[in-house]
C-alpha cells in the first residue's frame, strides 16, 4: 500500500508561543498567577496527554519531543515553550531540568520510548541505582533516565509516564521496578497499573502502562470508569462518506462537507469547531484504494480473516498473514490504532465503506477533537495519531492528580517497606514449605521442584535431605535407585526419570547450569522451574544475575490479598505481574523479598485456613485490614 501523498498541512505557532527558553520561567509565572497548576510534557509528541491535562485544568508550559512534525503539532496548538531536542543528551537533560525547575512546574508528564537491555547493562544499572551512584554524564542516556533525571531534579508533586505494557512485561520487568525504586527513594507515593483505555471513553482496545508518583508520599486513587463503552460508530458515524484517496480542493485548507453530530461522543469531537467551520470536516482523507484491494474489502466483514479471501485478491500467503486484512466492527471497540497505520491501513478498514480509515477517523478514535490538526503530509499525521496519548485519558489521568493533590492523604506503605518486611521474614525463619529456597545450588533447587513440588509437608520435610545431598547433576545419576526410590515414597516416578534425563544433559553441558538464558532451554526442564533456580541462585557476583518476577498460582494468591485486588484470577501476567513487582521492589532486599514471597504463599498464606497472624505482611494487608477475624 502507498504511503498517503499531501496534501502537506503547515501550522503556524500558537500566540503564545515562546522562541527563546530563558523566557519560560516568567511566562510560566504568569500562567500560574492565573491559577492553573503547570505541567511539562516530555517526549510530547503531537500533544495528546497535553491536551488531555489542559482539560483537566493544567496549564501546559514546556514540551520536548524529537519530532519535527509532531513539534511543530504541538507548538501550534500550546503556548508556552515548545522545542525539537534530543533527550538521549545528557546536556539537554540538563537543562530540561533546570527549566523545569525554573518554572516551578507541578506535573510532570511523558513516555519515554524504552530500549531492550543487554543483561550486562541491566546489571550496571541495577548496580547504580543499589549503591546510590549517579550515572556519569559522558554517556548517552537511555531515554527513561533522562525522564527520571529530570524528576529527580526538578521535585515536582507528581509525575505521570505513560508507555506501553511491554515495558513492565518482561521476565525482570527491571525498567519499571528501577523507575519504582528511584521514585521512592525520592519520597514519592508510586502507584503502577496497566489501564484498558475503554475504561475512560477511547473507542478502541487500547492498553497502556501508566505510572503516577506523588510527592511527599501522598496516595494516588485512580479515575473511577466510565459506565458505558463508546463504540466505532459511536465514534466515527457521523462523518460524511469518501471514496478511497479522496482529496478535497484547496489542499490543506480543503473540506469534506460534514452535516452534525448525533451522539454524546460525537459532539464532544465538534465542541470547540469555530462557527465558520461548522459543516467542514478537515483531514478527511485516505488512501488510494487497489482494485484487488476495493475486491478483497467487498468480501469482508468483520468476522473475515485474510485467509477466508477469494484466491484472485489474495497478494501475501494466507498461513502468514492471516490477519492481514481487518474490518473493523462498527458495533465494537476498533482494534489499538498505532504509528504502524502510517505504512500499513489494512488493519483499519472501515466498516462500511471499502477503503481504510482516513485521518480524521484515526484522530476520533484516539479521541482528538476535530479542530486538532497534524502538521506534514497524512502519512506524519498517522504516525503522530499512532503514536499519542488519548487525550481522554490525560483527562482522567490528570483530574485524579489534582483530586490527590487537593486534598492529600498519606500512602498506607511503600513497596521498599513491604520488601524489607519479607526479606527480614525469609532471613529469620526455617523455610518449610518450600526448604529449596536455602538450597546452595542449582541443581539442588531443580530436583527439589520436580520432585517435589506441592507435596505435603511431612513428606518434604522426610525426602528433601536425601535429595539436598546431590549438589550437581553427575551426583544424582550416580545415585539413580536411591532418587527412584524416594520418588516411589512421593508416589511420583515418573519424575524421576525426568530428572535423571535433565541430569544427563546438564553433566555433558554443565555451563548451562550457570547460564540464565541456556539454562531455561534446557530440554525437559520448564521455564517456571529453571526461574526458580535463577532466583535462589545467582549467577556469579549477585549484582550479575537475573532476578526474574514469579507469577506463580501461589505468590499472585499473595498479592490478590495483599492489594484487595482479585490478580489471581484476572490478568495475571500484567495486573498480577505488577503487584508482585511492587511488593519485592528493586533494592537489596529484592531477591530475598522475592524467596519470602515464594515461602509465604507455600506456608502461611495457604489457599484454606491461612495463619495470617504469624504472617509479616498481617497489619498491611488490605483483606486483613476490611475484616481481621476473616479467613479467606
């Protein structure tokens, strides 16, 4: 599919617009005598989450993005200072800062892209940030780092980043427990939660990492939802049908005429359309359509995959690219709109009309209003709709902060509290549900979770020394009959023989057992099982090794409690994922913190007649605080 040619739109800066940076500190001063809190939008893109925070009642001051169309999106429709800098400098961090400072900004608001780790420079910085070192100037930052730097100097009283769910997803989720960490040796209150947009009047299935830290340990409550979901038609019905590639006269300045809106949303998406402007649609414009294309969408619903197509309009291999083709449901949320629409529609085919979606539909389901335009040519204004912030949610975003701020209450505990507690839980106690996790090795561990895993107490406690005797794999083969006959004890043979055939594997390759990537491809041996060992076992130096997140049916019955959150049987490997997170942490105590967890779920926190008084999280626990005589 072509990329979409002009017409090319040109903004002019907004009236208030600031050139010089040594300006923004009396402008800001000027805007807050006017009584609007002050925010800074770092990495701002076209300026969704600013626009989201300006109806929320922010003043938005100061902007940096890297973008040069989206900038000059920006600064068209925000007073104050605007600029095309790259915050991987750590100069420009810099003096971000210091201008943020300057202004006295409250909120700071971004979403720092984030780049994937080596293992080597996540122990680096995981280093750093224990010994409360500083990172030294002459090397370029990574983008999240210059985000917390400018946090860190600037103090306001709260801070939102935004970013996709990915950033907290992977095994260490390390960028997130770091930026957790940092935040709250600051003295902010941190509050994390992957957030389904819809929730908030986005028409689309759209999800989110949002973190929200407020200053002086003030507790942050999210934004209640909204009762009903906002559909596609909802969203975009109103607007006049065109035909695929349609481009209006007069260019940039050129119309579709446009009747009025019928719906809630719709309306909403016209408030603020000046009266001259109110029966033109701006933006109104697609791509060019193939004529296998026109064919292909003819046949579609939006039930039809691209393997259902007709052969003659088929272009890619169908076992590849079965959902190359998608129409949205007019009747449903529209799938995530991202910056990829900017190269490839066919995800977005309108629901009745055989094209894919045109600008100002892109805009109306990422809630842009349609007196907001993009500068550059359509295929830039994609990117930059793809690519935001719905300004719905800064809405709600930034209404809750200043319900927080108003009227401020203290945070119940922060995650470096509740991690000192289990780690000096797990430290003074015999572990008895689950005695591996003092194992001295490995392969102590393996065969200790294979063999024996969820098998009643007296039985561990009656076959684990036998076991805990064969340090590596070579003594385990070498005592064969004795490991099947305990397993006959544990009425489980069978996992003998798994374990003698992942022994026999680790004696001829022993460097996979001190290799944290190899030794989870270990044939045999489960990720979940090859985590633990990495866990209770660092590789080398501790600062050196993994200390990957357990979301085991065990440590999330855990966190389900401890938050009052029911993340043991809904989203788990996001919601559950990062409540565990927010009770280890990410300082010394993490690993520790982490086996107290696993040892908690396996002894006290039972899924029947917990002891929830001998357990060390009792007094915080959100159950136990709503009803201490309850056994749950």
């Amino acid at each position: 599919m072509r990329l979409v040619r002009g017409p090319f739109v040109r903004l002019t800066p907004h009236p208030e617009a600031l050139a010089d940076p040594s300006d923004l500190a009396a402008y800001a001063a000027a805007a807050r005598a006017k009584g609007r809190p002050l925010a800074a939008d770092l990495f701002s893109g076209a300026g969704g989450l600013s626009l989201g925070l300006e109806a929320a009642s922010y003043q938005v001051v100061f902007a940096v993005d890297h973008d040069v169309e989206a900038v000059e999106t920006h600064r068209h429709h925000h007073g104050g200072l605007t600029v095309n800098w790259d915050l991987g400098d750590p100069d420009r961090v810099r003096q971000v800062a210091e201008l943020v400072t300057a202004a006295g900004v409250e909120l700071l608001v971004g979403g720092p892209p984030c780049q994937p780790f080596s293992k080597a420079g996540r122990s680096k910085i995981r280093h750093r940030v224990r010994k409360g070192l500083r990172d030294p100037y002459d090397e370029r930052r990574d983008l999240w780092r210059s985000f917390l730097e400018v946090a860190r100097t600037a103090r306001p009283q709260a801070v939102i980043m935004e970013n996709v769910p990915d950033m907290a997803l992977d095994k260490e989720m390390f960028i997130l427990r770091t930026m957790v960490h940092e935040l709250e040796s600051l003295g902010y209150a941190v509050e994390e939660r992957v957030v389904e947009t819809f929730r908030y009047g986005v028409p689309q299935f759209r999800q989110r990492l949002i973190l929200v830290a407020l200053r002086d340990g003030t507790a942050f409550e999210w934004p209640p939802e909204q009762p009903d979901k906002v559909f596609v038609w909802n969203a975009i019905g109103d607007l006049p049908p065109v035909e695929g590639g349609w481009r209006p006269k007069g260019g940039a300045e050129g119309w579709a005429d446009y009747d009025k809106p019928v719906g809630e949303f719709q309306q909403r998406m016209r408030r603020g359309v000046p009266a001259a402007d109110e029966h033109k649609v701006f933006d109104h414009i697609t791509r060019p359509v193939r004529e296998d294309d026109a064919r292909a969408f003819e046949a579609m619903d939006a039930t039809t995959s691209y393997r259902d197509l007709p052969e003659d309009v088929k272009r890619y291999r169908d076992d590849i690219f079965d959902d190359k083709y998608k129409r949205l449901d007019k009747d449903n949320l529209s799938r995530t709109i991202t910056a990829h629409i900017a190269k490839d529609g066919y995800w977005y085919i309108h629901p009745e009309q055989n094209r894919t979606l045109t600008v100002r539909e892109a805009a109306r389901l990422q809630t842009f209003p349609d007196w907001f335009r993009f500068a550059g040519p359509p295929s830039a204004a994609f990117r930059q709709i793809g690519n935001a912030v719905p300004p719905m949610l800064g809405e709600h975003l930034g209404q809750a902060v200043r319900r927080a701020l108003e009227d401020p209450r203290p945070a119940t505990h922060f995650t470096r509290d509740v991690a000192a507690l289990l780690a000096g839980w797990f430290d003074s106690r015999e572990v008895r549900g689950i005695p591996w996790l003092r194992a001295e090795t490995r392969w102590q561990v393996i065969q200790g979770e294979i063999l024996l895993d969820r098998s009643p107490a007296d039985l561990v406690r009656f076959i684990w020394p036998v076991v805990r005797q064969w340090r590596q794999p070579q003594d385990t083969a070498l005592n064969e009959a004795t490991l099947v006959e305990v397993s006959r004890w544990a009425s489980r043979t069978a996992r003998a023989g798994t374990i003698l055939e992942i022994a026999a594997r680790l004696a001829d390759h022993p460097q996979q057992l001190r290799d944290d990537d190899a030794l989870r491809k270990v044939p045999g041996l489960t990720e979940a099982v090859a985590d633990l060992a990495v866990l209770v076992i660092p590789a080398g130096d501790d600062e050196d090794s993994e200390e990957p997140v357990l979301a085991t049916k065990g440590v999330l019955r855990v966190a389900a409690r401890f938050s009052g959150n029911p993340v043991d049987r809904r989203n788990r490997l996001t919601d559950g994922r990062l409540e565990i997170a927010r009770m280890i942490g990410d300082d010394a105590d993490a690993r520790r913190a982490h086996l107290g967890l696993v040892e908690l779920a396996n002894s006290l926190c039972r899924p029947v007649e917990p002891v929830c008084d001998a357990c060390p999280l009792h007094k915080l626990c959100a159950k136990s605080m709503a009803d201490p005589q309850r056994l749950f």
